[in-house]
C-alpha cells in the first residue's frame, strides 16, 4: 500500500496535480536554500500563478473553498520538496480558514485579505510569540501592547519565531490594550508600515529557508477598525476550535512529507549501494528490509491518521483540542523516528550534506517543539485521563 496521502483521491484533482509540479520545482531548489538560508520568494510566486495560495479562500471569494483534508494534502505534497515553503503557506491557510468560519473576524477585512489573494501574493501569519512569553499556548499576557488613540492603535512589542517575515503582508498581532480593564487578543496590522522593521534573527538547526525572524514594532499606528478579536482575558481559555485543530494537523501533515522524502532516498540508496564485501545492494539484508517494513508502518499509520482526522474536521464531527494535538504528536514521533531509521542504516552516507538525508534529519526534528509541544499534549491528557 502507499502511505502517502496520494492514495486518498480528495475532491480536487487538479489541485494535486499543480502541487506535484510545483513540488518537482521547489525540491531542486531546497538544499540552496537550506545552505544559505534564503528565502524562497520565487516558489510563492509559483504558487500564486497556479492558484494555490487562495486554496482556502471560500469559493465566493474567488478561491478553492478547500477544506482540511484537501489542504492537508497539499501541504504534505509540498512539505516533501520543502518543509519551509510548506510551513510558512501553512500559516496563510490556517487564517482564511479561520476567517471564513469564524464569526468574529470582521466580514470587511475577511474580504479584503480573499480577494488579495486571489489576485497575488498577499500572505498572513498570525504573530504570537514573544522574547519573555515564549508561547502563549502556555499562558500569560503578551508584552505587545496597543494603545487607543485618536490616530488609530499605536502598537509596541517585539514578536520572535514570526514564519514567513520576508514575504507576509499583513500581520495578525497577538497583544493586551492598556485599557483600564484589559483585553488580549488579534490586531490586523499591514506590514511595512512606519515604526516596523524585521531582524534578521532565524538562524536555526532546521527549516532554516521559513524566515522565521523577529519583528519589531515601535510605536505603530493602524486604523481602529483592525482589531480582529480582542477579550477579556479569562474569555481565552477555550481556544480558537478551527484554529488549534487544523494547525495541529496541517503540521503533522508537513512533518510527515518530510518522513516521506527520506524514505524516498533512503529506497534509493539501498538499491544501489553495493559494499564490497557484500557483493550485493543492501536492499538485500534482511535487517534493511525489516527496518524498512517498519519505517512504511509508521507512515501507513499517518496517513490514516491525517486522513480521518482532517476529514472528520469537514464533516463537522465533534473533535477536541486534545485529540487534535495528539494526533500531531503520534505523527510527527513517527516522523522523526522514520528518519532516526533511514540514517541506522545509511551511516556515514546520510549524515554528509551531499545527501539530502541529514537535512531531512535536521528539519524534521523541530516537530518536537513545534506547538503543540510534545510535553504540553502528553500533560494536558494526562490530567484529562486523571480528572485535575
């Protein structure tokens, strides 16, 4: 069987096909990237001319009115060739998925942002994390403050890990008010304006082509009428539902591209490394053969899992943020773990960065810590299963 999501057909075949092409494309380019960690403005333009950056913009606005399971594929077809392409167009699916069925994003600029990206290359990412706070998954106040003025908001803050910084033109702002009675929440803020400047901060282990830099915000003033979804803080604690579910899987769905593609190596080398002292292609020895089976069960598993649970998601079944964050951990263990076997049996091979494997190594790992945290979800069921 294949344990790719290719095998589940989805309802929009044409839409794979575009992928697959574009995936060829960004798959040659993702080693330089990875070297030099630069971004990779051309694959967006690529995928603004084939329509896919509007993927989950609703139908009447001019998109493909996706749903996650679909979009799962995508990113998991894109998340193959390149983790970091696929992450950051990650980020811009979640929010048109969360502006067409969220009733608390404004009608007016929901509309706006669609009809921006049908026509070009108009990303947003949701900016969340903060120097001190780390993640608020975790709890606490942001550091952002905006401020009510006759002006507009004046917003001040530093936002770190913001995926997609070179290329995003509007950022949704996670910050607190000053306001005598605090409220937290959403501030849709256009990028370039005056007082905001990117630092060019990303320098990590893996998906080192995201562009996930830090950036600043000094005294920035936007117009009243962009506050997305701003609460009392106690009104936080059930999380966005559409939000925190297809994040969750759309990540698994990218980590487990990765799973895949060094597995695709990994069948290739096998093949033709013939050691000397063998006298035959590894593909030969049991133990590789065992080892391989294995790596194809763990695959076999996420795609099920990706698979029923984005689609369940579009049925409108009733799912929990818990189960949800589960399901990105099983996943990406897998992940990781499939990789961990392909290097047990390349050795020296797979570690040297003329073979693409110790790049899938390094870009998968940041599954682990990618939120949902694999600490979080294991405690949160566990007080769950315990009733505290």
């Amino acid at each position: 069987m294949d344990a790719s999501l290719g095998i589940f057909p989805g309802i929009f075949p044409g839409i794979f096909d575009k992928a697959n092409r574009l995936a060829a494309e960004f798959a040659e380019r993702a080693a330089l990237h990875d070297r030099d960690a630069s971004f990779p403005f051309e694959n967006f333009d690529r995928l603004s001319e084939a329509g896919l950056l509007a993927l989950t913009v609703p139908a009447a606005l001019g998109g493909s009115g996706a749903g996650a399971r679909d979009t799962a594929r995508v990113l998991n077809i894109l998340g193959k060739a390149d983790p970091s392409t696929a992450l950051v167009l990650s980020m811009h699916y979640i929010q048109h998925l969360v502006m067409a069925r969220s009733s608390r994003w404004p009608g007016r600029l929901a509309r706006r942002l669609a009809r921006e990206t049908v026509a070009g290359v108009a990303m947003i990412n949701v900016l969340r994390v903060e120097p001190d706070l780390g993640s608020p998954a975790r709890g606490g106040l942001p550091a952002t403050i905006a401020r009510r003025t006759d002006q507009g908001w004046r917003l001040s803050g530093r936002k770190i890990y913001s995926t997609g910084a070179p290329i995003l033109k509007w950022y949704a702002v996670w910050a607190r008010t000053d306001e005598a009675e605090i409220r937290i929440g959403l501030f849709l803020v256009p990028a370039g304006l005056p007082g905001t400047r990117i630092v060019e901060t990303w320098d990590h282990l893996g998906l080192r082509a995201s562009g996930s830099h830090d950036i600043v915000f000094d005294d920035v003033v936007f117009p009243l009428d962009h506050e997305i979804d701003v609460r009392k803080p106690d009104d936080w604690r059930v999380p966005d539902f559409t939000q925190a579910t297809v994040h969750a899987i759309f990540v698994a769905s990218i980590y487990d591209g990765v799973a895949q593609a060094a597995r695709d190596w990994l069948v290739g080398f096998l093949k033709t490394r013939v050691p000397s002292n063998l006298g035959a292609p590894l593909a030969t020895l049991p133990r590789a053969q065992e080892i391989l089976g294995g790596i194809e069960a763990r695959l076999a598993v996420n795609a099920r899992l990706i698979d029923s649970f984005a689609g369940d998601f579009d049925d409108g079944i009733l799912l929990s943020a818990s189960e949800s964050n589960i399901v990105k951990l099983t996943v990406t263990d897998n992940a990781v773990a499939i990789v961990e076997d392909a290097l047990s049996l390349a050795g020296n091979h797979g570690l040297t960065r003329a073979n693409p494997l110790e790049r899938h190594y390094r870009d998968v790992l940041c599954g682990r810590v990618h939120t949902p945290q694999d600490d979080a979800t294991r405690v949160n069921a566990g007080r769950l299963a315990l009733g505290v």
